[in-house]
C-alpha cells in the first residue's frame, strides 16, 4: 500500500500526522520518507496532512468527559480517531511556528482530549484509553534557524501529552536550518536521523 493521504476509517500500523499548511515542504517530505521506510519492513503506513482536514479546535466544552468521544464537533477530525485507536505507532511531524507547533499540530494534540477520562469531584485522577497498549510514537520538527533556542518548545510540546495519552516516544528529531521546499532532502544528516527514528518504530510496533 502506498502512503498517501485519506479520511476513511483505515487500520495503519503507523499513522503519520503531517501539520504542515505548505504543500509539498520539508515536513511533508519527510512525513512522505518516513512512512515508506515503515512500509518497507511489512507495516502499513499512512499519512493524514492536517491541512488537508477541516477539522476545528477544541472549543473546552468537555462533553467528550460524559460521552467518551467528541460529541461537539462531526468534523475531519471523526474519522482519524478511529485510526488513533487502531494504529499503535504515531508520528506528529510540525514546522517550528513562533517557538512551538504549528497551529495544525496544536489543534490536533488537542482534540485528543476525548480519549482521558477522568474523576469527580474536580481536580481529580485522571487516565488515558489508549494507555496500557504498548503504544509508540516519534515526534519531528522542522526549524528554520540554525539555534537550538530558536526550536522553542516545539519537540516538548508534541511529546509531552503523547506521553500522558499513554504512548512512549522511542525517538525524536530536531531539523535545525531548513526552509526553503526541498531543501531537507540535501541534508543527509537529517535523511538519516528520520530513517533511525522510522526503523526504531517500525521495530518498536512489529509486536
């Protein structure tokens, strides 16, 4: 199966969320290069461009609490869930926006939010469906300045509620110096780096 983009309701290995809003980028390059080397060790892979999504943010309503799933919204985002739950890899690629995530990327995170399930009365205990699952995940972002500083918080930003949903991260990559379209294909650095962090979750989600 090649990787390509799709809203159905499918049943990946590795799901691999691009949030990118350029078509065509270094983010989507290596969203692209990391699911064809997972599929090149037996997975099935897929790709979901959130741009490509009309999907909206979560607005806090938090009926998801009573319901167990976004009730607000009948959106993009529905049928991605679904491949949430089934995939037991994840990889959250983002260009580096104002020191964080893209926009696309934080909307996403997000609307996970339907998966925790939590205690009265308020503040109380709180757990993830999909923990417990030997669930794995990568998170790559894409900078254009060369300083690490200048990354901001965007790598914790994505790893940190993967973590509380339940997922481990078994890899992340840090792109410093790429902007220009297609310019993270002349860094063999960073092509290494992606297929390490591809090769570890392949092997991470094949049991």
């Amino acid at each position: 199966m090649s990787p390509e983009s799709r809203t159905d309701v499918t049943s990946p290995r590795v799901l691999v969320v691009c949030g990118s809003p350029r078509k065509d980028g270094n983010s989507d390059l290596l969203a692209e290069r990391i699911a064809a080397k997972i599929e090149r060790t037996s997975l099935d892979a897929e790709i979901v461009r959130l741009r490509e999504l009309d999907y909206s943010s979560c607005v806090g309503c938090e009926s998801c609490r009573d319901d167990g799933e976004c009730s607000r919204f009948t959106d993009g985002m529905t049928p991605v869930y679904e491949t949430v739950r089934k995939a037991r890899g994840l990889v959250l690629i983002s260009p580096v926006h104002n020191y964080n995530v893209s926009a696309w990327i934080k909307a996403f995170i997000d609307r996970l939010y339907c998966f925790y399930e939590f205690e009265y009365p308020r503040p109380g205990s709180w757990s993830s469906r999909l923990s417990g699952q030997n669930r794995k995940a990568v998170v790559i972002a894409v900078a254009e300045q060369p300083d690490l500083d200048d990354a901001g918080f965007a790598l914790e930003a994505m790893r940190k509620p993967l973590e509380a949903l339940g997922y481990e991260v078994v890899d992340e990559v840090l792109v410093l110096t790429v902007f220009d379209k297609g310019a993270v294909s002349k860094r063999p650095d960073v092509l290494s780096a992606t297929d390490d962090a591809a090769a570890t979750l392949a092997r991470e989600t094949a049991h």
